[in-house]
C-alpha cells in the first residue's frame, strides 16, 4: 500500500467539477489579476475569520512581510517571535528591517511560550508574532495583555491555521481574528491550497487595511500614483477562483483531519516511545500537521519509507540556530523546548481523503516498528 503525505490529486478528483468550470470562468474573462474573482476572495475570508477587510497578495510570506514593513521598523527594533516555524515568520521580520527575537515554546502544544514572551519584551520591542502551528492556535488570551500594556502589535501567522478557533470567556474566537493583523498562506499544501501561490491578510483595522492595499500595489491606490515605495503582491484571479470554489469544502475537510487525528491518538495511546500531539482544550483545531513525538526518529521515518509511508519533519532546525541569524548571537542550549522538538518531531498523513485502511496500514507500520 502507498500512503503519500500528502494527495491532492485524490483532492483534485473530487471537486474538479466545481473548480474547472470556475478556472475556465476566469479565462474566458481573461481578467487575470485582480480580477472579480479577488475581492470576492477577500470578503469570503474576512467573514470566516470575523474581520473586516480581507487583502488579498501574492503569497503567505508577503501576508507577513507587508504588515512588517507597515509597522515602519527602523534598525534596532525588535519582534518577538518562535524559533519553531517556517523560515518565513522570521525571514520577514529581517527582511522588513526589524531584529527577530527569538523565545522558546510551549512543549506541549509546540506554540510559542507567553511566559517567555513576556520575558523578553524591551523598550526596542515593536511587535510579537505568535505561530499558530499545526493548526492549533496559540494562546492568545495570554498574548493579548501583554502586548497591549506594552503598546506592540501582535501580527498572527496563520499560515497553518485557516479556520482554526479557540474559545476566549466563552466565545469562539477565529484564527485571524485577534491580532492587529493576520497573514494566511494559500500555498498548494495548505488546508486551503491554491494551484499556486496566494497569500491574504486580514485585519479589522480600516487605516492599516488601506496602507496594505497600497503597499501591494506599489504603494498606491491610484495607478501611477505613489505614496510612499511598496512592491507588487497581487493575486492571480485563477487562484482566487480556486480558493472561492474549494472554500465550501474547508469545514468538513478540517473536520476529517480531526476524526484522522483523534483515531491516530488512540491508537498510540499505549505505545510509550510516540506521543500524539497535545490539543489544548480550549482550542479547535484543524491539523494542518499531525505531529507525533517520538523515539529514534530517523530510524522511524526511514522504516516508514519502505512501507511507501510518506512523513516529514516540520522543523528539523529550529531558526535561532540558522547560519543566517548566526549574528544574532544565539548558541546550541539556550531554547531547550525547540531544540528538542527539532530531533524528536514526525508529520503523519491526515489529508481529508485517507482511508481507514491507508489509516491503519500507518499504525500498523509505527506499532511493528517499536516491537
């Protein structure tokens, strides 16, 4: 039996009678960016993420790096964030002119750690971006209050995270919804993939949503007009209308990660060398990644390999120990928790169209492993 980390041509499959006739829509209009498809995109996500405006741009990286540059960073100014992600949560904040400080995280759920945050937090300090990882948001309960009594902005990265909730005083509140700014990736891997790149920020503040559409647009609203540099991070209107005609699909998709998940956890239950992800009670997640602690980690995804089992490892360096923050000054020891998940973490399968079979064939080959 094969098992690939990911399928999405069995995706493809199942909804290519609603994604063609939206695809051959944009091209019979030949309005190729920033077509219609575009801010319908954008009104879509902003009401699932319970903000105001949604702003398209060209990829999850630029969801990120666009609210960076908006916050003016000056050479010295700092942004606290997880050394356990994807290069691009602190790449941006580099790129963007701002110092990334890196804290450790949260053992249990892999998210960055608020005590921490709140620990390394200086007069330089001008922003803190939590990861929403896997797919289970951080706690930004937690966040909140101390960015707020110290005046910084908290940019949500919720790449992994679209349509992830959490319950704050006993009210769901979406992933996207808190921060100042949220930044979702539509890379094609993601819960909500395009057939390309595509990114959206969202945010419920009405000057900063404007500065946004200007920055991606050159810095202007006005065709040739400029009010201050910015860069070109358009969205192609085939991969909004990709998104428009797979975002009905997005809850149940996220709900059979979930079921996939809670059958993977229960079956590992008694098998001491695997621990299954920690869900924080107060979180709903999606699983963007089924992430398992484990034993002779190599040695497991090897085994898997030649069962025709895909996995992967997210993250296999954590970002304080990368040759290009090495300036920062950040030595092997000092955020224990991300180090340890570095050698210790392995990503499953959990795309909605596994089998129970494909399911249980994975099982089987972990449990066979550690006999």
């Amino acid at each position: 039996m094969n098992v690939p980390l990911l399928d999405l041509v069995a995706q493809y499959r199942a909804i290519k009678d609603e994604v063609l006739p939206a695809v051959q829509a944009v091209i019979e209009s030949q309005q190729f960016v920033m077509g219609p498809a575009v801010p319908r995109l954008e009104s879509e996500l902003a009401r699932l993420s319970h903000a105001r405006h949604g702003i398209a741009c060209a990829s999850g990286t630029d969801a990120l790096l666009l609210p960076l540059k908006a916050l003016g960073l000056r050479p010295g100014d700092e942004v606290i964030t997880t050394p356990f992600t994807f290069f691009a949560t602190a790449g941006t904040i580099h790129n963007a002119g701002g110092t990334p400080v890196f804290v450790d995280i949260d053992p249990g759920t892999f998210n960055i750690d608020p005590a921490a945050v709140e620990r390394a937090i200086t007069p330089r300090t001008r922003a803190i971006v939590p990861v929403h990882l896997y797919g289970g948001m951080a706690a930004m309960e937690r966040l909140l209050p101390i960015a707020h009594a110290r005046g910084v902005k908290i940019i949500e990265d919720a790449a992994q995270a679209i349509g992830a909730r959490r319950m704050l005083d006993g009210e769901w509140r979406m992933a996207g919804e808190l921060g100042w700014v949220s930044g979702y990736s539509f890379f094609p891997s993601k819960n909500l993939g395009a057939w390309g790149d595509g990114g959206m920020m969202v945010t419920s503040d009405d000057a900063l949503a404007e500065r946004l559409r200007r920055l991606r647009l050159h810095g202007g609203a006005k065709q040739y007009h400029h009010d201050e540099v910015g860069t070109n991070s358009r969205l192609d209107s085939l991969q909004a209308a990709v998104l428009l005609a797979k975002l009905p699909h997005l809850a149940s998709w996220s709900a059979q990660r979930r079921a996939h998940a809670a059958y993977y956890s229960e079956a590992f239950a008694g098998l001491p060398q695997v621990r299954p992800p920690v869900v924080d009670p107060a979180n709903e997640p999606i699983f963007h990644q089924y992430t398992l602690r484990v034993e002779r980690r190599d040695e497991l995804q090897a085994h898997l390999k030649s069962k025709g089992i895909g996995s992967a490892i997210y993250y296999p360096v954590p970002l304080h120990l990368q040759h290009c923050f090495s300036h920062l000054g950040y030595t092997a020891g000092r955020l224990p928790e991300s180090e340890r998940a570095c050698r210790e973490v392995l990503s499953l399968p959990v795309y909605p169209e596994l089998t129970r079979e494909q399911l249980d064939y994975v099982i089987d080959a972990i449990r066979g492993f550690y006999r």
